[in-house]
C-alpha cells in the first residue's frame, strides 16, 4: 500500500476547496475558463501496444464521446493511410473515449509515421448523428520490429504501487527509446479506483516519457485485480492477461497470476475464481510450450508477476508453484521474471526445485525499487538489474542450450 496516497489525496482534496476566482488571472472570466476547460480535445496518448507480428495498437482516449481514427504512412508529410478501430457485427468504432485502432500489415523494419484523430460526437440520435469539433494530435513514429531480427532488447518494471513518479525515474536510468519494448510486470497500482487513477499513475507518465514511439506490454499484478474498476481496468489496454509471441531470438510468455489471496477471502465477497483462471491459464501453457515457435527459440522467456517460487505461503504464491513449476521446467525456460516480493534477488537455477532462473525485481519505496534491462541474441541472454540510484544489484548470463 501506498503510504503517500492519503497525503497526495488530502492535497488534492485542499486545492479543490480553493474558489475559481483564486484560479483565474485578472481580466480573464470565469465562464471563459469554464469554457475553454470544457473543450473537445484528447485526455491522453496516444500510446502504443503490440504483439510484434507486423501490427501496432494505437491507443487514447478523449475527454468526450467522439469518432476516432489514425493516419499513417511511411513519411512524416504523407499520411496517406487511414485505420479505424475494430468494426464489431458492421459497426465500427465510435461513441465513445477510447479509442483502440490496430495498423495492421506493417513492413517489417520500416519506420512508421502517424497521428491519432478525434471528432466530437455532440448529439446521437438513432436517425441524425451530430458532429462537432476535430482534434488530432502532433506527428508521431515508431519502428515496426523485424520478428527475425537478431538482438532483442527490453526493460522490465514491476510494483510501482501508485507512485508514478518513479516511471520517469527508473526509465531514466535505462532510456526505453533504446529498448524493443517496455514491460510492466504487475503492481503498477494499488487498487483500481477510476479511469483517473489509470490516466494520472499510469498512462500519462507514460505518454509523456516513451510511449508515443515505444510500445509497452502489461501483465495485471495481484493489486490490479482489486477495487471497484478492475472489471474496467483491461480494455484501456492491447491485453493484460496470458499471452506469448515471438520477437528475434526469444519466444515470450505472459502468464496472468491473479490474486494471493483465496478466492473464498472476505474481501473478495464470493466474486472472484482465480483458481479456477490459474488452472485454464496451466491448460493454456502445457499446450504452448509443445508449439514449435516455442520450441525452436534460442531463448524462451516468461514474465509473470507472482514468482513460481520464493514468494511466500499465501494461497496465489503456492498455487502458482503447484500448477506453474512442473510446466515450466518441462519446458527447460532459460528465465522468469516476477515481481511482487518488494526485495530484489536473482535466484540461480535448482535441480531440485526451479530448473530456471528467476530474477525478482524490487519495490515500491526508495531504495528498493528496480529497472531490470534484459537483451538476447541467438547465442547468449544477459540480465541486468538496477536500483534506483543506477548500482547493479543482480546480474545472469545464459548461453544457449
């Protein structure tokens, strides 16, 4: 839990008790402020997503209801290319903030220039549909990746915990521009509580810092399954739960881990089976690690954020090991990387127990919180962990088998 939180929201609280007039600048008139405040224009992004198969995910939201659309091509001053969100049963995507639209057939290791646009919808009506104001965004690019490219490069964050000021930070000390991707490995929050919340501590540091040019992957921790807005919580994002794909010489997978808690805990008041999504989800990971995308790989990767070991006798923790474990030993992984622990440790291979490495990264207070940089040629996969103030505090280096 974030011990800040009541002090950053009792400040907030404060301020909104100030009157308007205290806000305005002479001369300048409440209703104009009002005004202006209340204009049609995007709340944040865009930010990217992708699975890196030739396609880009292009994410924002708008402050009202609106039609949403991206323009794209190959040079900054022709974005001759237009994509719209997913058409649903012929409707296509509309009427609402946010707004998902997928480029898809990409060239692989082209660089790609684009803007998102938005048009109000004012009024709706089942036979007369009402537009208004027109916004868009600067111009934007990202590089679509090569899935046989030889080096892949990443950086993994884990249990920031309602402290958004430590993305900037801990990306500060590895530049995500340099990186393939960006991953958060659950715990970003410390409940979900409204879109604000997601906006404010997630998306727009974000934004702001790396994510109009570079895409991040998200796996939801034990804490993003908690509080009022988790059942919204997912759609703001390509997908935050299992999934696996292939970029150079590293196949990933993303297990989703769910809660620590029991399902039958209090606190959960009967409306949750996250046993019964852990099992669907080791149903799931026995047939992947037989594929022969899987199988092939120089390097096979998992991202999880309760760790399959070494986390704890809570109910999640020893259930992750029961169903996980065995599977991914079998599968003869070369890493895991988890989270959730708040104590960095890098723990070396077992014949007994874990037959992999698993690198737990740190968090959330000062001094405890990590970046962990990972890159991987078709030879050798090299793990580097840093604390806040930039010292390594774990390392591991894997050959190929």
């Amino acid at each position: 839990m974030n011990e800040n939180q009541p002090n950053r929201r009792s400040f907030l609280k404060a301020g909104l008790t100030l009157s308007a007039a205290t806000l305005v600048a002479p001369g300048v008139a409440i209703a104009d402020v009002a005004e202006k405040e209340d204009a049609f224009k995007i709340a944040v992004g865009p930010y990217l997503q992708t699975n890196f198969n030739n396609s880009m995910t292009i994410l924002w939201l708008t402050n009202k209801n609106a039609a949403g659309w991206v323009e794209f091509g190959e040079q900054a001053d022709q974005l001759n290319q237009k994509a719209y969100g997913k058409a649903e049963l012929g409707l296509m995507q509309a009427n609402s903030k946010l707004n998902a639209v997928t480029l898809q057939n990409l060239k692989p290791g082209t660089k790609y220039y684009y803007k998102i646009v938005s048009k109000e919808i004012k009024d709706f009506q089942p036979y007369k549909l009402t537009y208004g104001e027109t916004v868009s965004s600067n111009v934007e690019s990202f590089l679509n990746a090569k899935q046989v490219k030889e080096e892949v490069s990443f950086v993994m964050l884990n249990d920031i915990h309602d402290r958004p000021e430590s993305i900037p930070h801990l990306l500060g000390l590895v530049p995500a521009a340099q990186q393939d991707f960006v991953f958060f490995n659950g715990d970003i929050f410390d409940y979900q509580t409204d879109e604000k919340q997601i906006i404010d501590h997630m998306l727009q540091p974000c934004v702001d810092n790396f994510a109009k040019n570079t895409p991040f992957i998200y796996v939801r921790g034990n804490h993003e399954t908690r509080g009022k807005f988790a059942r919204e919580f997912a759609q703001y994002y390509m997908h935050v739960g299992h999934t696996a794909f292939t970029l150079g010489p590293v196949r990933f997978v993303v297990i989703d881990t769910g809660e620590d808690k029991e399902d039958a805990h209090p606190v959960y008041a009967g409306i949750v089976n996250f046993d019964d999504y852990r099992m669907q989800q080791a149903e799931w990971l026995k047939t992947e690690i037989n594929t022969k995308e899987f199988k092939k790989a120089p390097f096979r990767v998992v991202l999880m954020h309760i760790p399959p070991r070494y986390s704890g006798d809570a109910h999640g923790p020893k259930h992750c090991t029961e169903l996980f474990e065995p599977l991914l030993n079998k599968g003869k992984v070369d890493l895991v990387l988890s989270g959730h622990t708040h104590k960095y440790m890098v723990h070396q291979p077992d014949k007994n127990l874990n037959h992999y490495p698993l690198i737990i990264g740190g968090g959330p207070q000062k001094g405890a919180r990590t970046i962990t940089k990972i890159t991987a040629d078709k030879n050798l996969l090299v793990v580097s962990m840093l604390d806040d103030s930039g010292k390594e505090v774990g390392t591991y280096t894997a050959l190929r088998k």
